[in-house]
C-alpha cells in the first residue's frame, strides 16, 4: 500500500483564481526575499533609539565667548593705526636715519603705508583666526582645541618681550589692548581643558 504523499513545508497549497491549488507563494503581509523587512528603508527597526544630542558644557560657553572677545580685541587694535599717524611718522623717520637711508617725503610716505596694510592685514587674520576657533571649538572639534593652545602660546612669545620692553611702539592702548588680549586666550585656554569640556569634545567625536 502506497504511502500519501504531502507537500514540503512552507509550500502549502493555496487556491488560485481558478481555483487550482498554488504552491510556494508567500502569505500576506510576510516579506519576500530580498526585500527589507520594514516599510522603508529609512524605517528603524523595533527598538533603535537615536543618540541624544551633546549637550555642550558651560565651560565651553564660556571659552567661545571669550574667544569672540578676543576677535574684537583684534579689531580693536588696529585703532592705533588711525590715531598714532605722527608718531608712526617719527618713528619711521628715525627708523630711516638708523639705516642711512635718505629720510625723503616719499620713503617716509611708502614706508607709512606698507605698515599701516601689513597692521591691517595681521589684524584681520588674526580676528579670524579667534572667531574660526571659537566656532570649531563650539562645535566640538578637539584639534580645534590643540589648535587654539598653540596660537596662544605663540602670541605669548611675540607679545611679551614687547610688554616687558615697556611697550612696541603702538602706545599705552596698544599695551592694554595686548595685555588685556593675552589675559582672554588664557581664560579661553583655562576653559577649553576643563574636564567638563573634554567629555564635551569625546562625545561630539562619537557623532562625527
């Protein structure tokens, strides 16, 4: 006596339009092969859960505004530049007869000028360079941070033999201007390597 024979499994016979069993034919609502499981692909699965966003600390706050600080300070020593004119004058008449060169109308004029741009353009560079860290170092990037010590460290370099001189030829404001901008990169300094501010600078890294 012959066995009955069955169809293999998951292939059970389902009626057709014309009423012919089918087979291999997947049931309603199970996703075919190939396919993604979800509505769409953009969908996350049951049970994701998207990171929090960082949260950045106060100290952080703190070392972005006074690196915007810093920037106007910047900006802020280039009035010498409108309000030293004969004193520039004098002092580039003397720089002349120091290296016997013809104190004449025009080099005095050329002399003028070229150092007037070369103070215009140092400044600008270097409020851009304060309000570029300030927004790296807003948003996290930690090589801002190695970035922003070592420009400050190097403006101490070039600032303070001038300070300890008694000044650099850009007068009691340009003295203040310069102390009070060193006194704000340390402060931004002091903030940026707080601990609060490298757990701030570790978790933005995991998100990047």
């Amino acid at each position: 006596m012959s066995q009955p024979t069955y169809p293999p499994p998951g292939n059970q016979p389902q009626d057709g339009q014309d009423g012919q069993p089918q087979y291999g034919q997947p049931q309603y609502g199970q996703p075919q092969y190939g396919q993604p499981q979800y509505a769409s692909d953009q969908q996350q699965p049951p049970g994701y859960y998207a990171p929090a966003p960082v949260t950045r600390p106060a100290a952080i706050d703190k070392a972005v505004l006074l690196m915007k600080i810093g920037a106007g300070l910047s900006l802020l020593g280039l009035l010498p530049l409108l309000f030293m004119r004969d004193q520039m004058r004098t002092a580039v008449e003397q720089g002349l007869r120091d290296s016997n060169q013809p104190v004449t109308a025009d080099n005095v004029n050329m002399a003028m000028n070229v150092g007037m741009v070369t103070a215009l353009v140092i400044g600008l560079i270097g409020a851009g360079l304060w309000w570029w860290m300030a927004v790296m170092n807003g948003q996290g990037r930690s090589w801002a941070r190695i970035l922003s010590t070592v420009f400050f460290l190097l403006s101490l370099v070039l600032t303070l033999p001038g300070l300890v001189r008694g000044g650099d030829g850009s007068g009691a404001l340009g003295m203040i201007l310069s102390v009070v901008s060193l006194a704000v990169g340390a402060g931004a300094i002091f903030f940026l390597w707080q601990k609060e501010s490298s757990n701030y600078y570790e978790a933005a890294s995991r998100q990047a």
